[in-house]
C-alpha cells in the first residue's frame, strides 16, 4: 500500500537539506506508490521522513501513512483489529502507540511494517509475525537510514545494510530485540472433521476481511488460489481473474486456471507472456526483486505480468500466498526420503514459513508492488496462521499416498472442480511454464560452462546453476557488492 522511507540524525544537526536525498529514496521507491507523496521534515534539521501511497478506493485519496505531528508515525499494511468506522489503520496504530508504547506492536492483528521517529529523534522500527512487507536499514556516520527497499539506500549505506526480520522491533538507542506477536485464541482441533470445519470458517473470514477495494483475484490454476477466487465470487459476483502463462510453454496452468473461470462463471483476463518479455525484463527483475536467485527471479516475472495485468483494473488483489507453508504443500522439501519422522517434518513446514519473507513472499511483494498493485492474502491471516499450527502434520500429508494439503483439499472440495480439488502442487514457476523457457533464453546470453570457474559468489553463496551466474553480473551492475548477502537460500538438509 505503500513505501516508507527515512533519514533521521543520532547527533544534532543534519548540514545537508535531508529532503532532496530523502526525495531520491522516494523516486527509488515511487513504483510502490505513485499516487501521493508525503514527507515530513524534522526539527532542528535532524533529517526527514517521508512515505509514498496507492489509493485503494476513492475513499482513502487523504494521508494513511504518515501523521502529521511528532512522534510521527509512518505505516504500511493492513490491520484487522476491532476500530470504530472510519478510523484508518494509521489513526489505530498511533492510538495504540499512545496508549502502549513499544508493546503495541504485541497487539496489533495484521500485515505490517512501521516505523516511529521520537521527539528526541530515536527511531523504533518493527515488522510483523509474516513479514510479507519489507523494510531495510542501516547507519553511516551517526545517521539512521531505513526504507522499504534496498534500492533506497544505496547512495547512503554501501556495506552494512540490514533487513528486519519477522517479529523483530529494533530501535537506535535500545538496538534489536524480538517481540511477541500478536495470537489470536484458536480451539485446539481434536479430529480431523473438527480440523477441515475449523479450517474452512478461517480462510471464508479472512478473505471476507480483505474484500474492501479489491476488484481481482490471481487465479493460477492451482488449488490455493481457486479456493480464494471461490470464496470472493461469494462476496463480490463481479470480481475478476486474472492468470499469466509463458506463450511459448503455457504448461498445466492455463488448463486449469480457465477451467475454474468456467466453473465459476467469472470474467478470466489472461496474459501470455513473450520471449522479448523476460529477455527485456531480466535486469528489471533484479532491480525490483533486489536477489539475484534464480526461483525468485522466475517468480516475479510471472508476478510482474500479473499485476501489470491487474493494474488496469484494480489497485488491490486477493492472492494464494502462504498456503503451501502452512498446509504442507513443499513436497520436494516435506515429502523427502530423507525426511525420517513426523517431528522432522513440523520442524522443516515452521522453517519454510520463517523464511518466507526472504524466499516467496519477497517475489510476491515485490512483482505487485513493481505495478503499485496492493496484493492481500488472505492464508497469512493471523488466524489461520495459528490455526495451522494447531493441525498434526498426519491431516496436512494424509494417508498412505501422501495427499499434501489434504485437510485444505476437504474443507473446500464442494466449491471445486474435482480436477482442481485433487491437482498436484508443481513451483510456481514451473506450473507457468517458465522454468524451461529461462534455460533456454539465459543460455543465450552466458555460457553454461561459465559456472565451473566461478561456483560463488563473492561472499560465498554458491551458484545454483549458470542462469544464478548470469543474474548475479546482472545484481552487482544495480547494487553495491555488499547487497549481495542479503540473497538468501536455505537447504533444509544441511
């Protein structure tokens, strides 16, 4: 919904007029928000603060993420706690840092960076349990610089940038701790039936809470995204799909993605993305998604064309996101031989969803908001996050044939078709059709031998294939070389 970004003193007096680099960190930025800018200048030339927005709705055209006296306050997400009408989510937050302090962010239900500049110019910044939205920081010659993306801060910090991490709040003059987030009360299921029912009530109300100024859904074709776009069909009959596929190798998504259109009688928009596409938009991917992995790389290209696609109609969209971490849905990782016990394999699901926002939710931030497209998903609701948790393994990965998300596939099966309700999970990439096409085209541009004299990066991460090498050259023509760590990938079995 927006883009935050800051640059506060921890000193005195800032020589420079701190709003023409703060307004370089918004132009940075902009593609997160194009349709207001607001900055705030701090007193005594301690720096400024400034956000940039999308209007959901022709009602929210007034600031809704920076208030207009210290502390100030700057806010991008979604929160879903109880408010009298009409009060924004920026006019809860600041009730609940006046009344709470630091421990507000305990309390807060929602989707959520934010960021308080004090009087005294301490800067609290924190992120929530998920970390769907993102926010970067770090500190040169006792200036605090913070932004929603890396790529704000790369004319101010070149070696120690940092980015918060889910549950964390950090402040300048107390450092980094982590929170306790706010856990709605969920019963415990105690059978499989109870489960499903539990499940099914969950999901219908968090979609339900996210209906407001949403005119799309991105409709894959798989099981989680037509179980949302069934759910909205229910509170919004003229909500539209929309899918993209790779032309030249539109694999099983688009099959099943007009399959659910038809079976729900929904207007289907559907983009077939070209090979002049992804040759074009290889180095702005990298500069959007700020990674040079190469999963990552094809998923924003796909997510890209999506919320290109959207943004002619709708500034919000309802997403599948997060159902694979919290149903078991990662089969190469959950379904592997060498996963040995029931234990083993909670113990991997949580760390596939404490890394999300650093693997899929970073490709999913980042490809809408390339379009100031404000993407809602509705499996990352707090209570079914806790709910799931709840839920034994056995009822995610049921049966002697292994069924991944089974108790997901049963709370919905009568809103499906059948082919849907029992479609195989396949990567995202891979289910678009781009992962064949990528070799092909990056092929072209590197030779894949390449990688046996250069395996690493500079820092070390190895190189997950020659398309890794090529995006890596690509990354450190946009980005200082320190940048680089912050491209993460995880093997869960080392």
């Amino acid at each position: 919904m927006a883009s935050i970004c800051g640059i506060v003193s921890q000193h005195g007096k800032i020589e420079e007029d701190s709003t023409k680099p703060l307004g370089r960190m918004i132009k940075l930025t902009r593609h997160r928000g194009p349709d207001n800018v607001h900055v705030r200048t701090l007193p005594d030339n301690r720096g400024a603060v400034g956000a940039c927005e999308i209007n959901l709705t022709p009602r929210t055209t007034h600031c809704t993420s920076i208030n207009n006296d210290p502390p100030y306050i700057l806010f991008d997400g979604e929160l879903y706690n109880d408010r009298p009408d009409g009060q924004s989510d920026l006019e809860l937050f600041l009730e609940y840092w006046e009344k709470y302090e630091r421990d507000c962010f305990s309390r807060l239900n929602g989707s959520f960076v934010a960021a308080v500049v004090e009087k005294d110019e301490e800067v609290i910044i924190a992120r929530d349990s998920v970390g769907a939205r993102p926010l970067f920081f770090g500190e040169h010659n006792n200036v605090f610089y913070f932004c929603s993306e890396m790529k704000g801060l790369i004319d101010h910090i070149q070696f120690d940038i940092h980015e918060l991490a889910p549950s964390q709040l950090f402040s300048t003059k107390k450092g980094m701790r982590e929170y306790r987030p706010f856990t709605p009360e969920v019963p415990q299921p105690e059978t499989l039936d109870q489960a499903t029912k539990a499940v099914r009530e969950s999901i219908i109300q968090a979609v339900e809470k996210r209906m407001d100024g949403v005119e799309a859904v991105s409709l894959s074709g798989g099981l989680d995204s037509s179980i949302i776009a069934a759910i909205a069909k229910e509170y919004n009959p003229d909500i539209k799909l929309f899918t993209v596929v790779v032309q030249s190798a539109p694999g099983p998504d688009l099959e099943n993605a007009k399959l659910m259109a038809d079976f729900l009688g929904m207007k289907h928009y559907v983009y077939e993305i070209t090979e002049p596409d992804i040759v074009d938009f290889i180095s702005d991917a990298i500069w959007y998604l700020e990674s040079f992995d190469e999963d990552c790389i094809s998923g924003i290209l796909s997510n890209y064309y999506a919320s290109k696609l959207v943004k002619s109609h709708s500034n919000a969209v309802l997403v599948g996101e997060g159902a694979d971490e919290l149903f078991g849905g990662y089969r190469m990782v959950l379904k592997n031989p060498k996963v040995k016990s029931p234990e083993q394999r909670e113990r991997l699901a949580r760390k596939l969803l404490d890394i999300a926002y650093n693997t899929a939710l970073r490709r999913l931030d980042r490809g809408w908001m390339a379009n100031a497209v404000c993407y809602k998903a509705p499996f990352l609701d707090s209570r079914v996050v806790n709910l799931t948790q709840k839920i034994p393994m056995d009822w995610k990965i049921y049966g002697e044939k292994q069924i991944e998300k089974y108790v997901l596939r049963e709370a919905f099966r009568d809103m499906l078709p059948e082919q849907i309700a029992n479609r195989e999970k396949l990567r995202f990439a891979m289910g678009a059709g781009m992962d064949d096409v990528m070799d092909e085209l990056v092929s072209r541009k590197i030779d894949p031998g390449e990688i046996k004299q250069r395996p690493k990066a500079a820092y070390g991460l190895p190189f997950a294939s020659f398309k890794e090498l090529y995006y890596y050259d690509e990354f450190l023509k946009l980005f200082p070389p320190a940048y680089e760590k912050q491209t993460i990938r995880w093997d869960p079995f080392k």
